[in-house]
C-alpha cells in the first residue's frame, strides 16, 4: 500500500525488513528503483529479509490500544511467512490481549491490500468487527493472486524452491505461472509456459475462466517490469469486465525473492468493495 494510502485510511504499518550487508532497513523506507538498483550492485549476493518481531508488535498493540478499545491486525499469508505468529505472540504479551483481532489474510501483496483496505474502510464507517470479519472471509475466498518469473533463480537463491529445479527451469525457459492457493496461501503452479508472452495469456486465460463476466477490481503488479505489466494490463482489459484497473510495484521485500522480472494481477470482484467506497 502506498504511504498516502496508507495515512488517508489511518493504517498503522508493521513493516517487513530487508538485510543488506551494511545494515537493515524497512520495506517502507527504500524505493522500488532504489531497492532494485542495490540488489543488482550485490549479485551474486542477495540481502536476506526478515518479518517484524514479536516484541514490536506488543509496543505497536499498547500504542494503539492507548487510544482505541481493539486492534485488527491483519498479516500476510501464514503460508509464506510467521509474521502471524510473531503478531499472535507479541498480543500474548499486552495485559489484555482479547482487545487484538489477528487476521490471517491468507495471500499477500495487492491480495492482501483488498482486505486491508476493506478492513479500514468499514471500520471507518462504524461496521461491527464481526462484520468486518465476514466480509475478509469473502474477500479471502474470492481474490485470485497470480504471477509469473522471468527467472526462477531468485527463488532458488532465497531457498523458496531447489536450484536444481531452478537450474532446470532456466534450461528449459520455463516460465511458470503461480498463484496463491486460498486453502493454505501457499504458492501452486497454474501452468508452465516457454515465454513471457504466453505466461501473460495464460493468466488472463486463467483469470477470465475464474470469474468469467463479473465486474473486477484489477491491480496489476510489477517489480521492475513496466513493459511487461502495461502488455498484462492491456490484455486484461481486454478480456475481463473491468470495474477498477490500476498498475503499482510489488513491494521490495518481496522482491528479495522474486527479483525485478516479476508481473501478474490481483484481483477482486468489485462488488466486495464497491459498498465500502
């Protein structure tokens, strides 16, 4: 989410790390030009990254609880990261810890953002928290995340999937299409392509399969890929019922993993947002 965004809808960010060799910095604070810049001066080194620890999380809740009666805080999937468990332990810690909601979005990146925002949006409006709830549960349920890699070496780097898996993957110039699986926020394969160019038809194949003719809120997202991501956004709004169609970068500490050749869409049917706009 973007700091403006962020500030307009009064969200208090529990930022991500990213570890360089001369120290660590927030996601929040380092540019995606800027991050992409330093990660290509590094290689073959990559910086490492590391999610907010439980005792920053209690000081946030007591910062929060000083002012307001409940906290929901809402974390990226448990599938990719233990930033939930970090959360759930640094609550443990508050002499009233039942004033904390952890909400497990179960996805991550644009995905993650559509619950956010809804989240302090309906707060905003005065919605009861179990309706809050209920309407992430929707979200969650119907938000696709998809992607593709123009190298799978970062992911191999990072210890997300085998080099030799990786190393066959660049023989073969496989470009997988990856999407995140709403039972567990894991990553799965949709489909295996040998270009860039079919992994963006795929997904919008993948993505107009899923949600046919309902009118969509699309984000398309992009690490350093902008030619990329303006092909992706043009074939979607060709193909999908568009209500929202916006382009953003992913955030650097993703791209730890990912690396700049990164590009794919999240996704929500607007009818789940519309209300709260």
């Amino acid at each position: 989410m973007p700091a403006e965004e962020l500030k307009t809808l009064d969200i208090t960010e529990a930022p991500l790390y990213i570890q360089f060799p001369e120290g660590e910095i927030s996601s929040a604070d380092i540019s995606a030009d800027e991050f992409y810049q330093r990660l290509e001066a590094m290689r073959p080194e990559l910086p490492t990254t590391a999610q907010p620890s439980s005792g920053l999380f209690t000081q946030l809740y007591e910062k929060l609880l000083a002012a307001n009666d409940h906290v929901l805080s809402i974390h990226i999937s448990s599938g990719l990261s233990g930033t939930v468990n970090s959360a759930a332990n640094g609550r443990e810690k508050l002499a009233s810890p039942e004033a904390v909601t952890i909400w497990d979005t179960l996805t991550l990146s644009g995905g993650e953002r559509f619950q956010v925002m809804a989240a302090a949006l309906a707060a905003k409006a005065s919605w009861a928290l179990q309706a809050i709830q209920k309407r992430l549960e929707d979200i969650r349920a119907n938000t696709e995340v998809v992607y593709t890699l123009d190298t799978l070496e970062y992911l191999a780097r990072g210890g997300r999937i085998g080099r030799v898996q990786a190393l066959a993957g660049a023989l073969l110039h496989i470009k997988p299409v990856i999407r995140v699986e709403h039972s567990d926020g894991k990553y799965s394969t949709v489909t295996q392509t040998r270009t860039i160019s079919k992994a963006l038809s795929a997904i919008c194949d993948y993505l107009q399969k899923k949600y046919a003719s309902r009118p969509l809120w699309v984000t398309v997202m992009h690490g350093s890929f902008a030619e990329k991501a303006e092909c992706l956004t043009k074939q979607l709004g060709e193909k999908l019922n568009i209500g929202k169609l916006e382009m953003m970068r992913i955030s650097p500490v993703l791209g730890v993993h990912t690396g700049p050749g990164i590009v794919g869409a999240a996704v929500v049917p607007m009818e789940l947002m519309k209300d709260l706009l």
